[in-house]
C-alpha cells in the first residue's frame, strides 16, 4: 500500500510515514526527560516500552505513540490555539482520516518499524534540528526554510510564512518550527489554513 494520500483538501499527496515519523520524533523530543514540553516521561523511551510491552506484546510501540500525540496535541492547544489554522498534531480533516486509516497496516507491519522505534528510544543529543536530519524526515531546503522562522510577538507560537497547502514541505516545517522552543519553554508552529 502507497504511504502517500492525495488529501482533497489540501490537494497534495502526503508521506503519511514520513508525517508518523515526523510526530513521533517531535513527540518524543518533547517529553519530559528530553525538553519538557508535555507532560510524559519516557513515554516513547524504554521505561513506556517496559511498561507497555507485557499488555501490548506486538502493538506496544504504537499504543506509546497514541498516547504521547494525545498528551502532546492538548499541551500545543493549551498554550495555542488559534482558529482556522493547523499544527503538527492538528491537520485537515481529510489528513487526519488518512493518517487514521493508515494506522492499520502500521499494526500489521509493526515489525518493520522496530529498528525506528529503537533508534526513538535513546533518541541522541539535544538539537531537535539535527536529529531531524539525522533521522532523514527533513531536507537542506526544509532546514533552509526553518531557519527563517519568526516567534510571534507574544513568544508562544511561531507561525509558517505561507497559508497550508498540504505538502510535505509544510508538514517538515511544522515539525521543524518546535526547534525555537526552549527547554520548559514550548512555542507551537502552525500555519493558516487556506479555507479558512
């Protein structure tokens, strides 16, 4: 089955992987022994997978997963929400089915995604940017562009310079963007959305 979704409304064929990844390793960056953004600790670590594995034998990992989104999507809202816009943990509706439907054949090939999980786990140093990179979800251009990102005036969000067309350059930005946050301190990119 193709990662990819043609997502009507925002017309672009999305890496659903790619975007998995993306949120996973975000997630895990902002748990509370790595930045403290959100309120998990070790979650997506090898203290979640001790505690999951026994309950969840083959699907533990994205059970950690699902839980850590969700903590992360309520902490981005309570400190940014704006109306009309979208966020790493908050994309169109047409997105969010995809990714939701996806999920399935993620639990049926939840094998191959063992050496990614274990890699999250003891996920290295503490510049999001490079382990962005490092990880291969982002490209020079998408860090080009990263780079050019301004905090809003009040310092809790950090808005993408374009309305939201649903590519997978967006998408690396709204990952990106988490990298003008500080340790304790999170700021949330988003970006407007075009029917909005």
């Amino acid at each position: 089955m193709n990662p990819s979704v043609n997502a009507e409304a925002v017309g672009h064929a999305l890496d659903l992987d790619r975007l998995l990844k993306l949120r996973l390793l975000v997630a895990r960056f902002g748990e509370m022994d790595r930045a403290k953004w959100w309120n998990t600790k070790g979650q997506l670590g090898r203290l979640g997978t001790a505690a999951l594995r026994r309950g969840f034998p083959r699907t533990h990992r994205f059970a950690q997963a699902r839980a850590v989104f969700a903590v992360a999507a309520h902490r981005c809202s309570e400190v940014f929400d704006p109306p009309g816009c979208v966020t790493l943990w908050r994309l169109p509706e047409a997105v969010e089915e995809a990714f939701d439907a996806r999920w399935e054949h993620w639990l049926d090939h939840a094998g191959e995604w063992t050496p990614f999980f274990e890699q999250l786990e003891a996920l290295p140093g503490d510049n999001l940017l490079a382990i962005l990179r490092a990880f291969e979800v982002v490209s020079d251009s998408d860090l080009e562009a990263c780079h050019k990102l301004p905090r809003s005036s009040e310092g809790r969000a950090v808005p993408l310079p374009s309305l939201f067309a649903g590519t997978d350059a967006d998408i690396a930005l709204l990952a990106l963007g988490f990298a003008c946050s500080e340790p304790a301190a999170l700021v949330v990119p988003y970006a407007r959305r075009a029917d909005a």
